[in-house]
C-alpha cells in the first residue's frame, strides 16, 4: 500500500506549491546547488545560460536554469541545520510525491545536492582562501538523531572516538557523524580541494567556540577538537549545515555533499570580511562538476 501524506504534515499552498519554498514539483531540477544567503543565488545563476523560473518567500529563493546544458537550481536555504532540515525534505516531497494524489511515488527520482558555503578553518593547512570538501561531517546539531536509521548511516565508530576524546557533556546533543555521497565528493571536490572533516554547529558563537559576554561551558572545546584525529583524520573547519544535508540525503536515497571557502582560521585568528569577492571562483568549479 503507498503512503498517503496528510495535510497536515505535507503542507501544500493553493497555487500547489510547497510551504516554505514555494516551489512546484516542475520547477525542480535533479541538480541542486544550495547556498545559505539568499543573495548568492544571482551569482550563481548569473552563470546561467538560460533561466526559467525564480521563487522567493522569506530566506527561501531559488532560480532554476541551465548551465551548459545541464538543468540546475539553486537554492538559499539561510544558515542551520534547522533550515536544512526544512529544505532537504521540501526537496524530497517535491521530487517524491505526487502532490495530486499525497502519495509517494513510484519510482525514486534521486537527487543531487551539492552545497556551497562558507567556513572557519581549524587547522594549520587550512588558511583563508582554502576550498574544503566535507568528505565527513559531525553534527553538533541533534537533528538526524530524531529520524529512524540514523545508526544504519552514520559512523558509530567514529562518533564514540570522538566523544570519548571530548569527554562529551551528557547535558548536549549526541553528535552524529555522516559521510557525503563518495561518487559525488571525487566528482566535486578533484583533486583541487582539502577533503576534510567538518564539525557542523547548531550555532555562530558558544557551539564554535567564540567567547563574547558569556563565558563558554568547557573552555578547551577548540583545543580537544583541534588535537582529535582518528584513522588518520583531522577536523578540519566548522560550519553549521553539512551533517544535517548529508545525513538526510543518505536516509532519503539523494547524493549530497558540502564544500566551502575558508573565511576564517581560527588557529591564525584572521578572517576574510570581503569573501562575496572571492567565492565565486568555487562556484564556477561546481558549476562545470555538478
């Protein structure tokens, strides 16, 4: 028997759009490009041949066109996890249910989701400027921890030689570590980009580490995941969206995967204010590998 989605839980505008994307199951194209600002979607469409459709509501704005031949949207998906989780199923439903009848279809049409990011770097070789491809990513965040078959996906192995190092505080998420789609992450990152570890933070300050007015509950946080290495892997940069895209592209049956410039290295203490400059020269890579 096929599933039948309610209203409730697939929400579905009256034009016949998804809720927050505001997308129409044919205004998807299989290749995705996720971007976190809304404004780095004309820049990377601006590469586009041809466009044939532009949607916005609220942080949500995507652009489908063509590049060379190729049908692709791009899409802001705003910063978190949160967002993403938003995201990564509106995706799925529009690719994977028919909103006519709220069941799913078929036939799954797989997705391929590569997001472009930005990031702070963690590691003496990873200095402003870098392009890193999250080969794994270990989500502070907690969200793929309320999905089933989070422990069939992740790397349990992985996961318990981290929190052991960290002496992991109980009262916090469980993190969860994720590999991207090997086919793609060989596709998108070449041999041009640091394959790397990427910690995911459910937030810009205390979960990064960043002290201001409020002191941080362990103050050695950078310096344990700065010394952690397991297998011959390092941590390499934190950001705050890559576990949560791969995690659920795995548990859905899609190929995503995450690369990012570096704008800051908090071992070097610099950042890179004037990025938006800079970052479209790792556009038009995955642009030409997607």
């Amino acid at each position: 028997m096929k599933k039948y989605f309610a209203e409730s839980e697939l929400i579905i505008n009256q034009d016949r759009s998804i809720f927050h994307l505001h997308l129409k199951p044919e205004q998807l194209a299989d290749r995705v490009i996720l971007v976190g600002d809304p404004g780095r979607v004309a820049l990377v469409a601006s590469h586009f041949d041809k466009k044939e459709c532009e949607v916005s509501n609220r942080e949500f704005t995507t652009i489908t066109g063509v590049y060379r031949g190729k049908r692709i949207t791009v899409l802001s998906t705003g910063i978190g996890c949160d967002n993403i989780d938003i995201v990564v199923n509106e995706l799925d439903a529009l690719a994977n249910i028919d909103f006519r009848t709220r069941e799913e279809c078929k036939l799954l049409r797989q997705l391929t989701l590569v997001r472009i990011g930005t990031c702070g770097g963690l590691q003496p070789d990873t200095p402003v400027g870098t392009f890193i491809a999250s080969e794994k990513s270990i989500g502070f965040d907690g969200l793929l921890n309320f999905y089933a078959g989070r422990n069939d996906v992740c790397d349990l192995a992985f996961e318990e030689a981290f929190t052991r190092h960290m002496n992991w505080n109980q009262q916090l998420c469980a993190p969860y570590v994720i590999d991207a789609d090997a086919e793609l992450l060989d596709c998108i990152a070449s041999i041009d980009m640091v394959r790397g570890v990427t910690i995911a933070c459910g937030g810009f300050f205390g979960p990064q580490g960043r002290e201001l007015r409020i002191p941080l509950a362990d103050s050695q946080q950078n310096e344990k995941i700065e010394s952690f290495e397991y297998n011959g892997y390092r941590i390499t940069n934190f950001e705050m969206e890559s576990s949560a895209l791969a995690g659920l592209a795995r548990l859905m049956g899609h190929k995503a995967m995450t690369c990012c410039m570096v704008i800051a290295n908090r071992l070097a203490k610099g950042a890179n204010t004037n990025y938006k400059n800079s970052i479209n020269g790792l556009i038009e890579r995955v642009l030409e590998r997607i």
